[in-house]
C-alpha cells in the first residue's frame, strides 16, 4: 500500500509500504476514506521533533475491512471514526473518561501511520466508533475533523469548564482552536473571544460561534481580553498553540479562580512557577481523550447539527502530501484532507 513516510525534516515521500495484517485478536484492519495532516505533525517537519523515516498520521476514518477473532463492537464493512490515542476503553483511567492515558495506550502518530491506504487498528474495540450508517460523501470532512480536531477542541472547552454565563476566550486560530470556539458554543458559552490575526481564519471563527476578534498578542491580548472583560479575565480560556508566549498569554488571560484547557502540543515551554501562583487558576490539559466524545461527536455531525468538516480549505490526493504539508506549514492552509 502507499503512505507517507517522512524521512528527515522537511523531507516527506509517498512510498510502497507493508500491507498491515491482523497481529492480535482485538486488532482491525481499515480501508482508508479520508485522512489528513495535523498542526502537530509539523513538529518532525520543521526539525523540532525527530524524525527517521517515520510513518506520518494519526487521524482517519474509513471501512472496516477485517476483524480479529475478539473484536465485538464493529464489523466488516462498518464506517468507523477512529481516535488518534489507542485505547482498551476498559482501563481504570479509561473509565474515568481519561483514554488518552490508558495502561495500553499508543498513539497513531509515528507508529501505526494512517496517512496511507490501510491502517491496522489494536484495540478496536476501544479505539474505534462506528457511524450509524455509510455516511454522504459530504459528512466525510466532518467525521475525519472527530479523529482529532474537533475531539481535541471539544477537550479543551470542557476542561475550561465552557458553559452557560461564561466567557470563554480560545488562544490559537488553528484548526483546534476554531473547533474549540464551536465546542464553547454548543455548550452554552454566552461569550467567545477568538484570538486570531488572519482574516479568513476570523471568518470562520465567526461561522463557528465567536462573538468577539482580538488580533493583540501577548500582553497586550491579555490587556484586551481583560478590557472585554471589565478587567477580570476570562472564565474559561483555552490554549490550543503550544508556545511559551500562547501559553503565558492564556494563563494571563484567563480570570483569578477560571479554568484553562490546555490542548496545544508544547515543546519546551517553561512557566515562571511565581507566575502560575500568582495566578490562581485551574489547569488541564494534555493529549485529548478523544474516545470520550466520540460517540456524542459523530451524532451531531450524522444529524448535521454541526460542520467542523469547513475547517480542512485543502484537499489532495495522498500522492500530494508532501504539498500539503507545505501549504500548511507556509500557513497557506488551515487544515489539509488527503485522499488515499
């Protein structure tokens, strides 16, 4: 099968590469539909995490081709959603809606690939969601966005405790930042500051439910967000970038005794310790337990109640990736879906 191997920094190919096969009993084999190139996959491509010819991706949806013997939940010819953890959904941790940290837990990413063809799924139990039936060509977008995205933002806006009455202000204009202004919305946020300097990614913001643009960084979007916010801050902040600054700037952002989800895959972001005291919020964060949402996810996209599928403004044939991965990079696009 064809996937996309990325070889060194900056360096992606598309290459023949072993069909995967049922290794363990609660292993799937998927048919690819759709996948795509996350933010977070741009890490390995601008040298800032490793990369030695590593299999790329980790969000996918498609049909199930082929089950392992203990597999309960889908079947041969289910369209499934997958998340971009590897979870048993049986765990203590699992249980407790934490699946990104199962005790069996693997990410997609760099191990099983799914910018390909084919993917091997372990654990497809607990690790896939099988829509209710062959979705329309046109809620594929939308249900690929649940593999990660959408699943990611959603996290973030409940880990900062978005809901009714509150204020919510999202750091970031990346595809998980838009589908964290959506999730604040259905869940009941009176208020949504998008914080973004890119006007198309403002329009979309707006489309999603923001009902406020701030284009200040830094301090001064701290100053802005407080300023709308009769000096107080935010209830509900979520940060969805990954740097130091996006990071200060939401810890900033957010109101004495607010929540802040922390979504955005961060390397080497230190916080001053006096700083996050000083602050006096609640923090959490971290790889999104996307199996969680899933099943609630891809209801409200079967009954189109909600579009996350408008985040991806690139479509390309997998033979393309290497394009895609540019344009985003160049900051071209926002979200780029592949087609296998």
């Amino acid at each position: 099968m064809r996937g996309v191997v990325m070889h060194t920094a900056g360096d992606v190919r598309v290459e023949e590469r072993e069909d995967p096969r049922i290794i363990e009993p609660t292993d799937a084999i998927v048919k690819l539909t759709a996948t795509c190139i996350c933010g977070s996959d741009l890490w390995p491509y601008r040298g800032i995490e490793p990369a030695d010819h590593t299999a790329m991706g980790h969000e996918y949806v498609g049909v199930v081709e082929e089950v392992g013997s203990e597999v309960r939940t889908v079947k041969v010819g289910d369209f499934v959603v997958g998340s971009f953890v590897i979870s048993d959904n049986t765990c203590e941790i699992c249980r407790a809606g934490y699946q990104s940290g199962c005790v069996h837990r693997q990410f997609v990413a760099g191990t099983i690939g799914t910018q390909a063809e084919k993917a091997r799924i372990p654990y497809a139990d607990g690790t896939l969601v099988a829509t209710p039936g062959q979705p329309d060509e046109d809620l594929i977008p939308s249900l690929l966005a649940a593999s990660d995205v959408l699943g990611t933002g959603w996290y973030g806006a409940v880990a900062a405790e978005a809901g009714p009455g509150r204020t919510v202000a999202v750091v970031g204009d990346g595809a998980v930042g838009l589908m964290a202004v959506l999730a604040a919305r259905q869940l009941g946020a009176e208020r949504v500051i998008a914080m973004s300097r890119h006007p198309e990614r403002q329009k979309l913001a707006r489309f999603y439910g923001a009902t406020d643009i701030v284009e200040e960084r830094g301090d001064e979007g701290v100053a802005k967000i407080k300023e709308l916010t009769g000096g107080l801050g935010a209830h509900s902040v979520v940060e969805a970038v990954g740097t130091r600054e996006s990071t200060m700037q939401a810890i900033g952002a957010t109101r004495p005794g607010g929540h802040m989800g922390f979504v955005g895959v961060n390397y080497d972001v230190h916080i001053p310790g006096f700083d996050l005291f000083l602050a006096g919020i609640h923090m959490e964060g971290g790889p999104a337990p996307v199996r969680r949402f899933l099943p609630d996810l891809i209801q409200l996209i079967w009954d189109r109640e909600i579009d996350p599928g408008k985040v991806f403004d690139l479509e390309l044939p997998l033979d393309q990736a290497a394009e895609g991965y540019k344009a985003m990079d160049e900051r071209r696009a926002t979200k780029v879906l592949l087609r296998p």
